[in-house]
C-alpha cells in the first residue's frame, strides 16, 4: 500500500467518527471507530514494518474518543 492509501483510509474514519458525533450525537459511535482506527493500525503495521502506526491515528482524529 502507499501513503495515499493510508491517507484515504485514515480521512474515511475520520468522517465517519465526525459523522457520529455531529449527525447521531453518538459518543458510543466514536468510540467504535476508535477502536476501529486501531485495530486497522495494527493490521497495517502487520503488512508493513515501516508504517507509522501514530501517525495514521493521528490522521484519523478520534483519539479524544479514547
């Protein structure tokens, strides 16, 4: 995978986790797609030893969820 890949990844659970918060006033939602952000982190992590586990969760801006 490349950088964009990552990056779209990562713009797609953020959207997902603003949409819970703003659309369906949802803190459990969040929640979810932190541990989601996670989860996909450490598979990511699993197929490419330089990947900046970090960084991605940085992207996906739920880490106030946690």
């Amino acid at each position: 995978m490349t950088k964009r890949d990552y990056e779209m990844i990562a713009a797609c659970i953020k959207s997902h986790a603003e949409y819970e918060l703003t659309c369906n006033n949802s803190e459990t939602g969040v929640v979810v797609m932190w541990d989601f952000a996670r989860h996909m982190a450490a598979e990511l992590l699993n197929t490419n030893p330089r990947f900046d586990m970090n960084m991605f969760l940085d992207a996906c801006k739920v880490e106030t969820a946690a």
